[in-house]
C-alpha cells in the first residue's frame, strides 16, 4: 500500500529557505533570500511580474536548481532529497503543461502514480465536484479543454492525494467567481486540517482574505515579510473629520499626516495611536469622526512604490 504524504514528513517548518539564489550568467533572478513558512499557514507570496516568485517555486519543486542556498520541506531538502520532498507537495504551476492526447482521468491517475502516493477516489471526485468540473469531462481529450478547465484539472491533480504541502502558482486564474470561492473555502478547510498552503497570487484582495502571513518579491530580494496585520498596520488608519465651521490647518502631531483637507473636512493618516490625536480635535470644532482602516491592496501597492529604487 502507498503511503500517506503526511508519513514522510520530517522536522522542522513546512518550507525553510536560506539564502537562496538563481542566476542566469550576470541576470540575478532570486538573490539570497531567507525566511520560513510555518505548518499550517496560508502563506501569500507577493510580487509583480519577473520579481522572482516562480523562479523560487520551481527551485522548491526541483524543476530549477539554486546557483546557492538552500531550501527544505518539512526539513527535507528540495535538491538533495527531491523525490522524497516532492512527494510532499501538490503543486500547481501558473502555467500548465499537459500531455494533449490523454483524458483528464488519465492525467490525474498518471501524476497519482508518479507521486508514489495514495489517492482517495471519493476524495478526488469530491474535489471535481466541488471546482464544478462535469464528470463526463474527465473522459474527454485534453486537447478538449479550455483554459479554464485546464485551471480546474491543475487544481484537482494537486490536491488530491491530500498532502501536507500545496505550492499554487496563481491558483485562480482564469476561475469564474463561483468556482474561486469554492476554492477558497477548500483551502480554508485543509488549513484547519493543519495543512500549509504557499501560494503566489497578483489579486491582493483574494490575499487578503486568504492568508496568515505575506511576503513581497522585487527583483529577487525579500523586501516585506508580516503577517496581513501587521502590513496593514504599515499603513496606518485614515481617520476622516468633518467639521461643525470651517477651520484653518494646524500642525499635527508626529507620525500623522493630512492626506487631503477642506475647511469643512480633514483626511488624516495615522501611523501612530489615534489617542494622540484627540487632544488637538478636543480644541475644534469636530461635528463627526470616522476611523477607516486600510485595506491591504492599498497599503502594499504604496510600499511597493516606497521601495522602488
């Protein structure tokens, strides 16, 4: 009998990377970068196109080899153990290569044997009928589907021998709302279930609502590592005053910023506690005050300037 993916599992962090590094001749794709996935997050990987993100999962999947540095699964590592690590994973690449003349039940049960895992029927049909993929579907010719049944058929091969690990590159594109929905409330489930998700994604919204912890790519180099919170935090709270009569600007206190003013209203930034801010709208004429926090999609597409050289 195949064993569980979960056997295999070692010690140590679901994905540990240590100065890991890819170049191309003098083009440095991924320059040493360093951090940890902990079990059981989902881990949003960020970043804008060429920054590096698929270079460094195909050096987690084995498919490229690091010019230096390491990575390891569960402490398994990716290049020196890489069949045992990647029995680890269920890995969706962003963009899929399938063989054209199988049926998609053909391809799923290949890539079950060549994972050396076991995979539950009930479990894989569940996973198409939740990603709305028709049965009849699974006994048509590849070179039948479209783009987003593809997407579907990807989703399904990586999930279903239910492994401790999922690496999606870019899991939702080209899924209609629906089906985008029903993926997440998968994934939620298998977080539960104390499976680690690391996933690259351009929709900050869908990270938002999804992960535990970020982190941001920009040529090659970490340049953000938080938790969604506190990336938001980064941000600081927009705090919206309307005033009674018109007033005239006043200096703030630091660590706040008037993003926009009227005399009748005031938009203010506040990096800091919004405490400090009372005493000076305690001596003016406040009519209404409104505390907006950030959302992440803002606050990352700011830093994301901010570190542009």
């Amino acid at each position: 009998m195949k064993p569980r993916a979960d056997d295999r599992a070692g010690e140590g962090p679901a994905i540990a990377l240590r100065d890991l590094a890819k170049s191309y001749g003098r083009v440095h794709a991924v320059r040493g970068i360093t951090f940890d996935v902990a079990r059981g997050e989902i881990f949003g990987f960020l970043g804008l196109n060429g920054a590096g993100k698929t270079t460094t999962i195909r050096m987690l999947v084995d498919l490229l080899r690091p010019s230096r540095g390491s990575a390891t699964l569960f402490g398994i590592d990716c290049q020196k153990q890489s069949r045992q690590a990647r029995a680890l994973v269920g890995y969706m690449p962003g963009e899929l290569g399938l063989y054209s003349d199988m049926t998609g039940i053909e391809l799923l049960d290949l890539l079950a044997h060549l994972s050396g895992t076991r995979v539950d029927t009930a479990y894989r049909l569940k996973l198409v009928d939740t990603l709305e993929l028709p049965h009849a579907d699974l006994r048509r010719s590849l070179r039948e589907y479209s783009t987003g049944m593809k997407r579907k058929l990807g989703l399904v091969q990586a999930l279903q021998a239910d492994p401790p690990l999922l690496i999606l590159d870019e899991p939702t594109e080209g899924l209609d709302p629906l089906v985008q929905q029903a993926l997440n409330e998968i994934l939620f489930e298998l977080r539960a279930r104390g499976r680690t998700i690391f996933m690259s994604s351009h929709v900050l919204s869908e990270v938002e609502r999804l992960c535990d912890r970020i982190g941001m790519i920009r040529n090659g180099e970490i340049v953000l590592l938080s938790t969604v919170e506190e990336a938001r935090r980064r941000g600081g709270r927009m705090v919206r005053v309307h005033f009674a009569r018109p007033v005239e600007r006043v200096a703030l206190p630091p660590g706040m910023t008037l993003v926009s003013h009227t005399p009748e209203r005031w938009n203010v930034r506040v990096e800091r506690e919004i405490g400090d801010l009372l005493p000076l709208l305690a001596t003016l004429p406040v009519r209404d005050l409104e505390i907006v926090e950030p959302a992440l999609e803002d606050v990352l597409r700011s830093f994301y300037r901010e570190v542009q050289p």
